[in-house]
C-alpha cells in the first residue's frame, strides 16, 4: 500500500503517502485493544476508532461505530463508550485495517443518500505507559496495585483490573470488600 486515504469528496480522494502517515495518529484510525480487549470500557470488540487528537491527547470510540468521513478527513464516530489516552500510549504496528466509513458522495443530504466506503487505515496498538490509576483495598493490609484498565463484574463489590509488574497474574479479580484476588 502505497497511500492512506484520509478523505473522500467531490474532487475525488485525499491521501497521504503511507510512509508518513503509518506512525501519525489521525481521526479515524484503527486502535487494536490488544491485552485490553474485554476490559472495560474496550467491552464491544478488539478495535476502536480515533475520534479526535487535541495536545497529544487522543479520544477515542472504544468500538469501530458508524463513521462519518468528512471533507476535511475528520471521522464523525457515531457510537460508545469513548476514552482517552496519551498519545505515546499508541504504538504504531506498520499496519493497517480495513473499516467502514460513510459520507454524502456527490448527493446531497437525506435519507437513503449516504455512500459507504471500506477503506484500509494505519493500526495502532494500545499500550499504556502509565498506570490509570491505583487500587487500595479495604481491610488490614493495604495493597497498592497500579490498575492500567478495569472492567465490571456481577458482584458489584468485584472488579476485574489488568495489572503490570507487579507479580499477579495480568488479568485479575479483585473483590473490594473482601480485599480478596483471583486470577483470570
């Protein structure tokens, strides 16, 4: 591949040289989940979809969600939940993967007017570099645990956490009454 396609209008595409563009986070790129995939908020699939990158902060749609691609490149993600990372937290993996995107074409706007487009965009891989916050359990021995992301449980009192470095197993339970871990 040869070039990125960064939009479509009615003067026909806008790309970029892949070269460049396969280390440079844009708005409609590819986040693959990695170890992170199932852990909340990365609960609706492997992949998500850059929304906006602002001062080296990146927000994104936490699933690949309906995408409008404007004329300007921006991908208008319809769907949730959305998170945010650094930027640094990307990896580029010199790849791509294909989504979908819509837009208006050469139509004008109205129902039954949009076009569909699948179109291959540079992947990156989330991959935290600090932690997004710390557990403390409650009762007799405090336990700092750096959590990197955490996901829900149907005991409300459990929560499971994915950890780094710090001799649990990655993926855990953790019950917060109880103090108690469980591995995955």
């Amino acid at each position: 591949m040869n070039y990125i396609v960064e939009s479509i209008n009615k003067n026909g595409l806008v790309t970029s040289p892949y070269e460049f563009r396969r280390t440079s986070v844009k708005s409609g790129d590819v986040i693959d989940f990695g170890e992170f995939d199932g852990v909340y908020p990365h609960t609706s699939g492997r992949y998500g979809r850059v929304w906006t990158v602002e001062d080296r902060r990146v927000t994104y749609c936490c699933e690949p969600g309906s995408a409008f691609l404007s004329d300007d490149g921006h991908a208008d993600i319809s769907g949730g939940p959305f998170s945010s990372c650094d930027i640094k937290d990307l990896e580029p993996t010199y790849e791509t993967h294909t989504l979908g995107f819509w837009n208006w074409g050469n139509n004008g706007s109205g129902a039954g007017h949009g076009v569909d487009y699948y179109i291959p965009r540079p992947l990156f891989r989330l991959n935290p570099q600090e932690p997004t916050g710390y557990y403390i359990p409650a009762g007799p021995a405090e336990l700092h645990i750096p959590v990197y992301a955490k996901a829900s449980h149907p005991d409300p009192d459990t929560i499971k956490v994915l950890v780094k470095d710090t001799g649990l197993e990655s993926r855990s339970w953790i019950n917060i009454r109880d103090s108690q871990y469980h591995s995955l």
